[in-house]
C-alpha cells in the first residue's frame, strides 16, 4: 500500500483536510477522514487508518477544558456502554459482508449531515438520561465496531444534554477516544491490524496536526456556522456517494 504514491497522497491529502475541519468547527475528523478513506480504498483499511490521527487529536481535545470530573461524573453510564459494546460491534464486523457494513457506514454519515443541517437538537432531562445515556451508549458502541464510525447517535446524545460550548467539545474527545481504544482493541483482536496499516496511520498523524493548526486560524476569519452548513451538506452528499459505491 505504502508503495503506491497515489495511496500515501490520499492519506496525507485526507488527513490534511480532515484536520482542517476539526481545527475550524471542532469535530469531524473522524467522520470525513473515515468516509473519504472507505471510499478511496476499502472500510477496513480506512478504519485501521483512522486510529492513531484520530487518538491523538482527540485525546488533546479531550484533555482540555476543565470539565472532567464533571463530565465522567455525569455521563459514565453512557461512557462506559459506548466503549465495552465496540466489541460487540466488531464481532458482527468479522461475519458481515463488510460491502453491507459500508453502505450502512454511508447511511450514518448521511443521517448526520442530515440532522445537523435540519438544527434537529432533541433535550434529554435528568431523569430520561438515566436510561437514554446507556441505551445511546450501547448503539453508538455497536456501530462503532461495526462501521468505525462514533458520532450517530453519541454526537446527538451529548448535543441534546444542553452542555456548555467548552464541556460538550471536552466530551466529544472523551468520547471519541475511548472508542478509538476500544476499535483499535477490537480491530487488533480481529487480526485487521498489520504493520503496513499501523505505519499508514502514523503517516497520517502529521497532517491531521497541521490541518489543524491551519484550520483554528481560519475559524478566526470565517463564520462557523455558514463553515458548518458546507460541511453537513458535504457530508450527506458523501454519505450518498459511499451508499452508491458499495451497492
């Protein structure tokens, strides 16, 4: 893989735009970097790809915040189902045709973008939480080791708390991950990991960081909501593009 030009340019270039998104509006990494990598080559070696930029990037926006404590103290039950049933996920990941598992990747990206540009935010109280969070967490779980993919519905669970801008964005990054632990964990386990994949997702580290860093100085000249509607449109679109390919 890793000896094909065009290969290593579509990871750095995914990676590099991907970065970009996240540095901008926050979030996104995860969701594009897998979509535009399932496309370009196959889910499992986009999946395997994912791991370390997604780790890294979201490990730094997890740390930082302030809102920890407060965060695992509220929503451990969500946490805690949304990490263990990535196994579950990946066990029907190793008998599923992995053709249907990417068309059903592309139907979530697709529900995403679209529920993002509706502005559909549902309001979880307390005392729905207590049995929404580990339901969300189980289903988020699930269809992380079966797609790769974190945020439907864990990304509208978290929204739909009310959080604060700062601790809801902290959330996130625990959340994603917690899941990029536990797919690597499962993907491992599944022998899906090679050397080749794991030295290709390195390579991908460093453009993730500098799409970045590129992408938080554009936030400070751009409007993040019209940045935002380009995105979740992008976003259905490519989400229809992954149905129609893996049909």
């Amino acid at each position: 893989m890793l000896d094909n030009p065009a290969v290593v340019a579509t990871i750095v270039g995914t990676f590099l735009l991907a970065g970009g998104v996240k540095g901008v509006i926050g979030l996104g990494l995860p969701t594009i970097g897998l979509a535009i990598l399932t496309v370009a080559l196959d889910l499992v070696s986009a999946m395997a790809l994912l791991l370390i930029p997604s780790l890294v990037t979201n490990f730094w926006q997890g740390a930082v915040g302030g809102h920890a404590a407060m965060l695992f103290r509220r929503l451990w039950p969500f946490m805690l189902t949304a990490t263990a049933t990535v196994f579950v996920g990946g066990r029907a990941f190793a008998s599923l045709d992995h053709a249907w598992l990417a068309t059903l990747l592309g139907v979530l990206v697709m529900a995403y973008g679209a529920v993002s540009l509706a502005g559909w935010r549902p309001r979880v109280t307390l005392a729905q939480d207590r049995w929404i969070g580990p339901t969300a967490g189980v289903v988020n779980g699930v269809l992380t080791g079966m797609t790769g993919s974190f945020v439907v519905p864990g990304v509208i669970y978290l929204n739909a708390l009310g959080l604060p801008r700062d601790a809801l964005v902290q959330g996130m990054g625990i959340l994603f991950t917690l899941a990029t632990l536990a797919l690597a964990a499962s993907l491992g386990g599944g022998g899906y990991l090679t050397a080749e994949l794991g030295l290709g997702s390195l390579l991908g580290l460093a453009p993730a960081l500098a799409g970045m860093w590129v992408g938080q100085r554009i936030r400070r000249r751009l409007s993040a909501d019209a940045f935002r509607r380009v995105f979740f449109a992008a976003l259905l679109a490519l989400g229809l593009y992954i149905v129609i390919g893996a049909a």
